[in-house]
C-alpha cells in the first residue's frame, strides 16, 4: 500500500531579491548610526569646558552632552540589533522566529527587519512570557 503525505500549508517565504533589499535597508541604516555616533562624538568634543563660559552655559553643554549620551544608547541597541540580523542573513537563520522556528511574515521583516521573533512569540516577549536572551 502506498503511503500518502499530507501537503503542509506553505508559510509565505520570502524572495531573495527581498532579502537583498533588507540588506541594503539595514546596511543603510547601520551607516546612518554610526555617521550620527561620529558627529555626536565630534560635537561632544567640540562643546568641552574651556573655562571661559558661565556657569549657566556650562550646565546647558553638560545637559546637551547627557542629552546625546542618552540617544546614542538607544542608536547603540539598534545598531546591535541590526548587526545581529545582518549576522542571521549571512548564516542563513534570518527570516526564522528565534523562538518557534516558524518563518517571519514578509511583512514583519519589512516593517522591523532586525525583528527576531514573529508576531506571536513577540507578544509573549513584550509580556514577560518568553525567556529573551541578549544576542
């Protein structure tokens, strides 16, 4: 007797040429961070205490420079995020929940190409459900 196999429901893969272009989209923005971290470096800089300010200009550059420590921390995760899905690209894991191992939607990927997780498993994440380590 021959055996027959139900056909799985296919999850929508995406096309290459759609993984290329989320390269290229995160290789931009990978280069848009660390363009912004260089001029936030130059103008922390730039902006040093040389003595000859008030000390209400002083506490204005200091605030200033805090100000554009705090947005480089957040550049700083992304830029990571970016790296670790620019890194899955090349082992061949991108496109894959890091969770369930089912394909991320097209559209996910498009909207948050460093996503990790799908939809669902994302969910549980954002609700202290799921056990997220730091990659």
């Amino acid at each position: 007797m021959a055996r027959t196999e139900k056909a799985k429901p296919t999850v929508e893969e995406p096309q290459h040429d759609q993984y290329q272009a989320l390269r290229e989209r995160l290789q931009n923005q990978r280069n848009e961070i660390l363009n912004m971290y260089k001029q936030d470096l130059r103008a922390g800089q730039e902006s040093a205490d040389d003595g000859t300010e008030d000390i209400v200009d002083r506490a204005n550059n200091a605030y200033n420079r805090e100000l554009m420590f705090s947005l480089s921390d957040t550049e700083r995760t992304t830029l990571l995020q970016i790296e670790n899905a620019l890194r899955r690209m090349e082992e061949g894991s991108y496109g894959r929940c890091a969770n369930c191992g089912q394909n991320i939607h097209v559209l996910r990927l498009e909207a948050v190409p460093w996503a990790r997780f799908c939809i669902d498993c994302q969910e549980l994440a954002e609700k202290g459900l799921l056990e997220v380590e730091a990659s």
